[in-house]
C-alpha cells in the first residue's frame, strides 16, 4: 500500500536540497539575518516576475493583508467586503484593523465570489472589496474592477493561494490596488517558515507598507508621515547600516506599525524557488489534467476552470455527496486527504455578532459539506497519481 501525503515537501526539498543548504548557509555565515541582500534581491526578483510592481516582503500573508488594508487607511467604521468561502485570515486581517467584513457567497463552480452578489452588499460605509483567488484560481477580477470603480472602491487581491496564476494573461497581483501573497510551506511558493510579500504599482502605498512593516520607523517611517501630511521634502536613504546588529534610524519612529519582516533565510529559498514556480504550476496543472480525464465518468464533480485564465492548482478540490465515506476510505489506502473548508466564515463563532445564520449563504454552505481535496504537488509520480484514481473509483462505485 502506497503512503501519499497530501503535500510532499521533504520531495520538494530535495529537488533543491543541494543549492538550498548552499545558500542557506552562506547567511548563516554571513551573520547578516534581517533585511539583507537576499531579502532586496528577492523583492526585486519578485516584482519582475509579475511584470512590474513595487514588492514588500513581510513576515506571512496574514501580516501582508492588515499592512495592505491599514495602508490603504482602512479601520475602524469602515466595511470591506470579500468571501465566506476562504481560510479565516482572510476576514480577520479585516477585523484585525478595526473594520467589519462584509461577506458575500460564492460561486458552486469556481469557489470565488459571486460579483452578482456584491453590489447590494455596498453601504456608505463600505471603502474595499477584497477578493480571494480560492485554491489558485483568479476570481472574475473585471467585473470586480468595474464594481469599484462604479463606487469609488478600493480592491485588494488575496492572492495568498494563487502565486503564478493568469488572468487573462496577467498575472494575479496586478489586477487590483494592492495584492497579498503568503509563502507558507504548504504554498505554491513555499518557504521554510512563514513568509508574504505585498505588492503594488502605487508608489504611495508602497512607502506606507514598507514603513508599516518595521514599527513606522527609519526613512520609510519618514517618508510615509511626509506623504499622509502632505509635507514636502526628500529624506536620504542611508543603506551602510546594519539591520541585525545596529541600525540607529529605527529609533526614530513615525507611524504607529508592526514588526513583520521576511528573514534572510527564507528569502534565500525562496529565491530558488522563484526560478522553478512555473515548472512546478505547469506541473500541477498537468496533474490536474489527468485526474479530470481519470474521473470525469465517476459522480465525482471535478474541479471547472474558466476559460480565460490559468488555474495553478494550489489545491484539488473534489465535490461528493458520499465525502465523509470517500475520506475515510481514502486514508484507510494510506491517501491523506484535507477539507476545505468545514465552517464558512460566515458561520464561525468568533462572528456571531455580525448576524449571519445558516442559510444565509447556501452555495459555500452546500459546498462546506462537499468539498474535499486530494493529493497535489509536482512531484507526484505517475504510480501515486494512478493509484489515488484507482482508490476513489472503487470507493466511488
């Protein structure tokens, strides 16, 4: 009997092993652990592969989505809308910066935001819509950008799942005013630890984030209490002082910010990585290819990709009626299976206050029952890949 986990990350790690330990022990030499070449390289790095924006690493997507919001002068009072059909950091950066999130249901077919559901959600209070590219497939970003503009909206891309996924050609990150990503292990993009990256065009924000990201303080500290107050000066940027040991411009604060920063280390892996994503997606879309022909005669309902965009598969996501039994089988075969996800946020304790109820939001209801995901990663070979088809037919009958 074959043992699949759900991810294989010790594979992943020896793909790269050779090089990683390279790298990962010349910071270590170095003694140079905190905002260093690795961390300016991988931003830059970062930004190119998205075609052009400004990049802000930060210490994990969680961090990246309350920087982007505070950035965007989101807090208390204010509403922003996004999905119930997502991983709860999602609604709690939101809450985390004094706002309220608004939720919306979703689509059966895709799992992203229903946009036909949005705009009654719009109050005077109402200042962002945040959508989720759920398990790495692009939410309906124009129509999104439409409803915000129509409402003077800002749009916020949670992007976390969705690292090298298209929409109609452009890559998730850039559809909106400001996008997150984390580089949680399990991620696409993954690094050892945690790990986000914020990006945007807006040069304003940019500033604002980089100064939110290390307690408000130093240049960017400065700068970004210049562009809020509307003062006009330059502020020289001083790059010989050392941030693990001694940097006295961090003691002169400005904003009231977070310590959030993405580590040398984990900036020297991911750098790695950052050369094999494509490869990497263009095998978990071929894999996801040959589990859609291998089941597309079970009742199983496979995963829909719109047309007009590149799904990067960060999970597989089947629908059954029969989930608990196929799940339980699953493992009895030595196959890890994962369900994304139980309780939509709509329906977790920690906002009962909001007022929401059960049958508020009957697709991610339906779908909170159903859905279930199996092994993917681009490393599975073509015997786990035959064998995990072969165990869900037979439970499947």
């Amino acid at each position: 009997m074959l043992q699949i986990p759900l991810i294989n990350l010790k594979k992943q790690y020896e793909t790269i092993k050779e090089e990683s330990d390279k790298n990962v022990l010349e910071v270590l030499n170095s003694a140079n652990y905190i905002m260093g070449e690795n961390v300016r390289s991988f931003e830059k790095e970062f930004s190119d592969y998205l075609g052009g924006t400004n990049s802000i690493s930060v210490g994990n997507g969680t961090d990246a989505l309350i920087i982007a919001l505070k950035a965007l002068g989101i807090g208390e009072g204010d509403e922003v809308i996004t999905s119930t059909f997502t991983f709860f950091a999602t609604a709690e950066s939101i809450s985390s910066v004094g706002a309220t999130p608004i939720l919306v249901d979703v689509r059966l077919d895709t799992f992203n935001i229903d946009v036909t559901k949005i705009e009654e959600k719009i109050t005077a209070k109402t200042k962002a819509i945040m959508p989720v590219h759920i398990f790495g497939q692009p939410a309906d970003m124009d129509e999104i950008n439409e409803i915000a503009k129509r409402h003077n909206l800002k749009v916020v891309e949670d992007a976390c799942q969705a690292i090298g996924s298209e929409y109609k050609g452009r890559k998730v990150g850039t559809l909106g005013d400001i996008a997150c990503f984390s580089f949680f292990p399990t991620k696409n993009l993954g690094c050892a630890g945690d790990g986000g990256m914020i990006v945007t065009k807006d040069e304003k924000l940019e500033v604002i984030c980089r100064a939110l990201r290390t307690h408000g303080s130093g240049e960017n500290g400065n700068k970004a209490y210049n562009l809020l107050n509307d003062i006009k000066g330059n502020v020289d940027e001083d790059k010989s002082t050392d941030n693990t040991v001694y940097n006295p411009l961090k003691y002169y604060n400005y904003l009231v910010g977070y310590n959030s920063r993405l580590d040398e280390i984990q900036a020297a892996i991911l750098r790695i990585k950052l050369r094999k994503l494509d490869t990497w997606n263009t095998r978990r879309r071929e894999n996801a290819n040959f589990y859609n022909e291998s089941l597309k005669d079970t009742d199983l309902m496979t995963p829909h990709e719109e047309g007009n965009l590149k799904h990067v598969y960060h999970m597989y996501i089947l629908q059954s009626e029969k989930r608990e039994e196929i799940v339980s089988y699953l493992k009895g075969s030595g196959i890890a299976t994962g369900i994304y996800y139980p309780v939509p946020i709509h329906l977790q304790k920690v906002y009962k206050g909001l007022g929401y109820k059960l049958g508020d939001m009957p697709n991610a209801e339906y779908l909170s029952e159903r859905t279930f995901a199996i092994p993917m990663f681009a490393e599975l070979t073509s015997e786990e890949k035959e064998y995990i088809v072969e165990k869900v037919k037979e439970v499947d009958k």
